[in-house]
C-alpha cells in the first residue's frame, strides 16, 4: 500500500470514526476536497498522520466542534451571483404570488448570507410576511452566525453591489445597522425564518416548500449524495415547485436529472416538471 | 523525446502568459489523444471566463468550462471556471470546490494537479507552463511524487518565468522544456 492509499484509508476511517461517534454523516462527501481540508486540519492541530487527528477528535469533542469548519465549507455573500436572484424575481416570484403562503427552503444556509438575501428580496416583492423561510444547516456555529445576522463592515461593499445588480429595489443600508460588531440585518427580516439542523446526508423531508435554494453545497458532495439530498428536494416541492442551485452545479450528471425542467440555464433555476 | 508516451490524464497549469502560450500547446495536441485534458489557467473570480469558447476553434479537441461531478470524457479539453477550484474526484469525475483560493487564486493549480496525482498516480503528465506566481509548485511535487510526469516550460522562454522557476526549484522535473519543444512532444501523445 502506497503513501496515497494509507491517507485515503486513514481518511475512511475518520469519517466513519466520525459518523459513530457524532452522527455526523461525511461519508459521500467529494473525497477529493475532503483531502485537502483533512490536510490543512492536520497542519493546523499539528497531527502529523491523519491518524493522529483522528485520535484527537475523538477523544476531545470541543476539538471536534472547532473543526467542523474543516468538513463544511463555509464562502457565502449576501446576493451571490446577482443574475440568480434576477431570476428568481422574473420567473419565480410571479408563481410564488399565486399561493396564499408561501414556504422556501435554503438547504444547507451556512452563515446565512442567502437567507438574509431571499428575505430581503420577498419582502420587496411584498412576500414576506406570508412567507416561511426554512434555514438549515449540520453546523451549529454556522447556524448560529446565520442567526444573528451580523457580517463584517469589510464586505458590505460588495454585499451592495451584488444587491443592486440582483434588481435590488432600494439601498441594502435600509436594512441593516452598522455598530462596533459589523453590520446587523434587520431583525424583521427574520421573524418568519426558522433557523434548524438538519442534514442532507441522514435526516429526511420535514415541510412541503415551493421553492429550495441550495447553492454550492452538492458540490461537496459525491453523486450518491447529491441524488439523495436532490431526491428530498425533488419530493419537498411542491407540483411545479422551484429549485436553485450554485452556477457550476448541474441536474444532468444525476438520478433525477429527468425529474426537472429547466427555467433558467445559466442562473441554474430549475423547476419541478409536470 | 517520450514518442509515443500514453498518459492516462493529462493536466495543465498557467498564469500570466497562459493564453497565448495554451492556444499553442492545446492546437498541438492531436485528435486521436486517448486521454482526458484538464486546465487551470488562472483568471478574474468575479466575472465569466470566455477562454472555452475562445480556445475551442484552434484545437481538434472539444473545449468546455467545467461542471461539478462532469465525466471525464477522451477528446474534450476542460478548463476551471472563475472562482471555483477544479479536482480530480475520481477516474471518471471531475469535482469543484469553493475551498479557500490558493496564493490568491480561485481557480489554483496546486489542487488539480495534487488531486490528479492522488486518483491516477502514476498515469499524470503534468504540465506548468508561463506564469507569476509559485502555484502549482506543490502540485507538480505531488506529482512526480506519485511517479506521474511533470514537463515544465522553461523559465527563460516563458512570458513569465516565476511559475516554471518555483516548481523547478521546489520539485524539480522530468523535463524542462521551451514552448516549441513542449508542443513537439504533445503532437506525439497517444
């Protein structure tokens, strides 16, 4: 056995390790980004084999907390890639109108940079307050970021920019307030969101939703995942429902490929078909 | 040199320079080439990337912009989108990864080429050409390290001559080679 297939064994054993002791599920996770956050973990808790890592995430669980932010990718911006949420606005929004409530899914909501935008983007749209926004995520830190809804002074700029491209309506100032932490949104925005764990990998449907929006988290995941986690979308929906997905993530390379159509090619809206 | 030499993948990294230098090395590669082509050449994350399009009429190879979970497929040249990096995820699948950018960039070389090295070892030639900037150093590293091949562009006859020059320096190479060489050598591929 070379160097190579010890690492990809040692890595195996990790997540499984993993999945008995924490009930996180990083089995199907794309092995081939998972090795390299597993090396830079190492580096940064000084483990010299995979091994050794191993070891001590299972035997300190505060450790184990902590690097969670080496399992789960956490890059986010407040209206990324604008043209997604133009087409949001242009195909979406004037079906989501025609339902007396509305209910929409971010799966996998990180530190809720997308949350805080699609809320804003109904509230515009005069949808928000008949509306339930479903915030998920397996990491408790990122949930709970998400939450408070704060994010550095720094990335504002670009936050405002990409709100103004996306067919923002006013000035993204109105809605947060800056003070020594950063930024904080509007908590208004949020009383119909529901921030809660679960998991794509283990956990199953829990509401019918008229629109899922899960960008740049399939990419983590191997194809078996990414048709599990698309096959819960697919029964979430509603008849006809909507499903975003990130820029460079396709329904084509899956299972349920079939199952939707495609609304906008380049934005990667997709919708339930008939 | 290497007549014949029949790489089960072959990858490709530049920078500054890259596209003239690429248009070159991709118009080289023949028809036939029984292998998948994979390229990072590194460009802005904050707008599309037109090089697919733009490469695709001067080779004899299909060029595309990568998709996440993509099938590797013979006759097709895939480049790394803007902001995303792009990874071998098995020998039939490409993945791409939002991880952190690598000496700034987002695509980086350095993952493609370690990852390439970690599924298809010793089946990787690797190829570094022009560029400023020392990704791609650790990538040829993981490389040759796996016993795949790694040619690099010779830092003298590159537009720029650091990104050749680091790796060189930090893993050395199986050939270093000007760009007319490196074309010579990609005609003969299988």
């Amino acid at each position: 056995m070379n160097e190579q297939e010890l690492f990809d064994l040692e890595l195996k054993l990790l997540v499984d390790a993993i999945y008995q002791r924490y009930h996180y599920d990083f089995r199907n996770y794309a092995v081939s980004s998972l090795r390299r956050r597993m090396q830079q973990a190492m580096q940064r808790y000084d483990c010299p084999r995979l091994s050794d890592l191993q070891h001590r995430l299972l035997h300190e669980p505060e450790l184990f907390t902590q690097a969670m932010q080496f399992f789960t990718v956490q890059v986010s911006e407040m209206f990324r890639d604008p043209s997604y949420f133009l087409a949001l606005r242009q195909h979406a929004v004037p079906v989501l109108k025609t339902y007396p409530s509305i209910k929409v899914w971010v799966a996998g909501c990180s530190t809720g940079e997308e949350v805080w935008s699609l809320a804003i983007l109904l509230h515009e749209e005069g949808l928000l307050d008949r509306s339930i926004i479903y915030a998920t995520d397996i990491n408790p830190a990122a949930l709970a970021a998400a939450e408070s809804g704060t994010y550095g002074i720094d990335r504002i700029a670009s936050f405002s920019r990409n709100y103004l491209q996306a067919g923002g309506q006013r000035s993204l100032s109105d809605y947060y307030v800056t003070g020594y932490d950063g930024a904080a949104f509007d908590r208004s925005l949020r009383r119909n969101v529901v921030f809660a764990d679960h998991s794509l990998a283990t956990d199953t449907v829990f509401s019918e939703v008229h629109l899922v929006s899960c960008r740049n988290v399939l990419i983590y995941f191997n194809r078996p995942l990414q048709d599990r986690a698309v096959g819960l979308f697919r029964e979430a929906l509603v008849h006809r429902g909507f499903l975003g997905l990130g820029s460079k993530e396709s329904l084509q390379f899956g299972e349920h490929g079939n199952a939707f159509e495609i609304t906008a090619r380049e934005q990667r809206l997709y919708r339930k078909a008939a | 040199m290497d007549a014949g030499l029949r790489p089960q993948l072959l990858v490709i990294g530049a920078s500054a320079g890259g596209v003239s230098a690429l248009q070159r090395a991709l118009a080289a590669l023949p028809a036939a080439l029984a292998c998948p082509v994979l390229v990072v050449l590194h460009v802005p994350r904050d707008r599309p990337s037109r090089i697919a399009e733009l490469l695709d009429p001067t080779t004899a190879l299909q060029v595309r912009e990568a998709e996440d979970k993509q099938p590797l497929e013979t006759g097709t040249v895939t480049f790394a989108p803007p902001d995303y990096h792009m990874l071998v995820e098995d020998r039939g699948t490409l993945a791409l990864s939002l991880d952190e950018p690598v000496l700034f960039s987002r695509p980086a070389i350095d993952p493609l080429f370690e990852s390439a090295a970690a599924v298809f070892g010793e089946g990787v030639l690797a190829i570094l050409l022009t560029g400023a900037s020392s990704d791609g150093s650790e990538g040829v590293a993981a490389v040759r390290q796996a016993g795949g091949l790694a040619w690099l562009q010779c830092p003298d006859d590159a537009e720029a001559s650091m990104m050749p020059a680091s790796a060189l320096q930090r893993a050395g190479a199986d050939a270093v080679l000007t760009l007319d060489e490196i074309c010579e050598c990609l005609k003969e591929l299988r």
